[in-house]
C-alpha cells in the first residue's frame, strides 16, 4: 500500500510540474492512417498517445496519410488543433523505387510545407511516415521517430505467412528494402520503442532509443473472475498472421472437444467457417464494435493470443489483460516482464492442449493484483510524460 501511494502521489506532482512547464507546447504527428476509429492495433497506439499527449497539455499537429480523405473527423479535431489528411499514392512505378513502397507512397510536399510552418518537434509513427525527414526544410525540427515494430521482420514474417504468391513476393521484396532503409533510423534526434526486444536492437545499432509503452486506452482493470464461458481469440483476419493463428487454433480445439472456441473478427467470416466446418464446439462471431468486444472480453474464461511472428506489441493483449481472466500467450505477443507475468506463456502445440484443459477447470483469482500493478504501469498518461521529459531532454 505505501509503494502505490507513493507512486500516485509522485506522479500527481509530476502532472503538475509538467502541464505547468509544457503549457502551449507544440508537436507534430505524422501518422500512417487515419486514427479514428481507433479499431486495430496501429490505430488504438496512434489515437491513445495523441489523446494522452493533448491531456497533459501539448498542441497537436496532426497529419494522416489515408486511402480517402473522410468527411467526418470531430473526435480528431476535439483533441488536436490542426488536422491535415494525405492521400496515399498507389503508382506501382514505386514497387521498382529502392526505397519501401509503404515509405514512398506516404510521400507528399504538402506534408513538408505544413510541418515547416513552424518549428515544433516532429513525432513520425513508424519508418513508413519518414519520407521528408531528411529534408533541409526540416533541419530546425526536432525530429523523434516511433517505431511499432521492426519493419522487415514485419514483411517477412508476413511474406513466410502468405499463401499468395503474389503477395508473398511483394512482402518478401519489402522486407529486404527495410534491411537497408533502416539505417536511417540512426539519423533520427530519437526512437520510441514499444517493445523492449525493439529498444535492445534499436540501442544496439543506433544508441538513441528508449522503451515507452504502448498506448491503449485502457483506464481501469475490470475486475472479472471465477469462471467464464468459453476461450477466446479475437483479431484483424485481413492480416496473413492472424488468419495462421485462427486456423492453428480452430484446428486445436477440433482435439479439445468438451470446451468452446469463440473466433471474433470484422473480416473474414467465410475463411473461418470453411476451417471450422462441422466442429460443434468452434463458434465465429463477426465483431461489429467495441462493445460488443468488450462484453465478449468480459465473458471469456482463457484468452489465446497467439503470433507466428515478432513485430512488437499485441494490443489484443493488453485489451485482454484489462477487461478479461486468463491469457495464454507465445513469446512473439509480449517481452516485458511486468506485464507478460500475468499470462500463462508456451512454446508448443502439446503445451497449449495442456494448459486450456488446466485452465477450464480453475477459477481466475488474480484481478485485484492485476489491476494495482497495471494501472500502474500501463496508464496512458503517464506514458505521455515519458515522451514529454524525452523531449524536454533533447531541446536542454
């Protein structure tokens, strides 16, 4: 109890001195894609930092490259003050460019005249948004980078996963141009790490990173325990990896025959219920909205949150962790002890059959623990104050 309170007194003085001290400071944000809605992972990371970052008391410059521009952005414009939207280019000319295809189709010169309007910090989330930021325009900015992940781990594994061979080729290609392009990672003033793996490779090659957690919107651990219904795995199944991950497990339960799957997902209704076939016990639900998310989160009794691939942080993790009971996870979902600590981790087929058969059978009695040391370390704000002092540290 004093440890938490310390903590908490800490950090309201904290809160003060830096809202008072940053009071009407600017930043740049250049995103990948829209924010809002905040409905998958990159998304959520994106629209919790700025909304963390607004709440402590930054200006936010919000620039998005986009597929269409929308004609309805409220909730943006209620947390930044400026918002500029970017359409992406599709000139498959690119595809031959040295450069990643996602980095050059995210170039733009309007993106270079409205961030040298004035000199405030640039934040670009990801290598893909760093087209510019070599320009000489931009050599009075500040210019840190937020790496969600390492990107050609991130093409490859998703090449390895394809079953296309098109697209297996393309990210194949992909991958190997981000081996080369990420040299200019060390060119940056510095790096925001989401994953402790990310920070020790980024620190290893470059020496200018630091791990801050990722952003998730999450504010209070629900506390939820005894037993729920049945064993859950939710995610976006457009993505090569999750749709692995849905089949491994369809195919797992078919030999787990006396416990439910729910499979949760806005997309790919049809490729699941092919998988799924006659199995009595494998149900899919097509996932409208958060709610609805959150009361199947909030029935759940073991979360399977599973990756064929390393590329950062599973948010479906943390959503798991805050609103749901026990989470099974491989070494891929999360490297921090703090967190990783309240999940069951294994390393096999044989390993995860033994586990759920334990788990179905046991009530979950952690939620207290779990919420005095997750609104602890995880809490959005708090985390905005870790980019703010890094900041603060590279304009002394």
């Amino acid at each position: 109890m004093f440890f938490k309170s310390t903590f908490f007194i800490g950090i309201s003085f904290k809160n003060c001195i830096f809202v008072l001290a940053m009071h009407r400071k600017a930043l740049h944000i250049v995103s990948f894609d829209n924010p809002f809605p905040p409905n998958y992972g990159g998304a959520i990371e994106v629209f919790y930092k700025i909304k963390a970052l607004h709440e402590i008391g930054y200006t936010i410059y919000l620039h998005c490259f986009v597929d269409s521009i929308p004609t309805e952005n409220s909730e943006l414009h209620s947390i930044v003050s400026e918002l500029y939207f970017y359409k992406k280019s599709s000139n498959p000319a690119y595809l031959f460019s040295k450069v990643p295809f996602s980095v050059i189709s995210r170039s733009d010169k309007k993106l270079l005249e409205n961030l040298k309007r004035n000199n405030a910090p640039i934040l670009f989330e990801g290598l893909k948004t760093a087209y510019h930021f070599e320009d000489k325009m931009l050599e009075n900015n500040l210019k840190i980078v937020r790496i969600h992940n390492l990107e050609q781990d991130y093409f490859l594994g998703l090449s390895r996963s394809e079953n296309n061979v098109v697209k297996k080729l393309l990210y194949f290609l992909e991958g190997k141009k981000y081996q080369s392009y990420e040299k200019k990672l060390r060119h940056f003033d510095h790096i925001l790490a989401l994953s402790k793996f990310e920070n020790e490779y980024a620190n290893s090659r470059f020496g200018n990173s630091s791990y801050v957690p990722v952003f998730h919107g999450n504010e209070q651990v629900e506390i939820v325990e005894g037993f729920g219904k049945y064993a859950f795995y939710h995610g976006d199944l457009k993505t090569s990896d999750n749709r692995k991950v849905a089949k491994y497990l369809i195919d797992v339960f078919k030999e787990i025959k006396d416990y439910k799957l729910v499979i949760a997902s806005g997309s790919n209704e049809n490729f699941v219920r092919k998988h799924i076939g006659n199995a009595q016990n494998i149900e899919f639900v097509f996932l409208e909205n958060f709610e609805q998310l959150k009361q199947l989160l909030r029935e759940a009794h073991i979360n399977v949150i599973l990756s064929f691939q390393r590329s950062g942080t599973k948010l479906k993790l943390l959503n798991s962790l805050f609103r749901s009971r026990f989470c099974i996870i491989n070494e891929n979902i999360m490297d921090d002890e703090t967190v990783s600590d309240f999940c069951i981790k294994i390393t096999s087929k044989e390993e995860l059959v033994s586990k759920i058969n334990f788990l179905k059978t046991q009530p979950y009695i952690d939620g207290e623990n779990k919420k005095r040391v997750l609104e602890y370390y995880l809490n959005d704000k708090t985390n905005a104050l870790k980019i703010a002092e890094i900041l603060e540290g590279l304009h002394s």
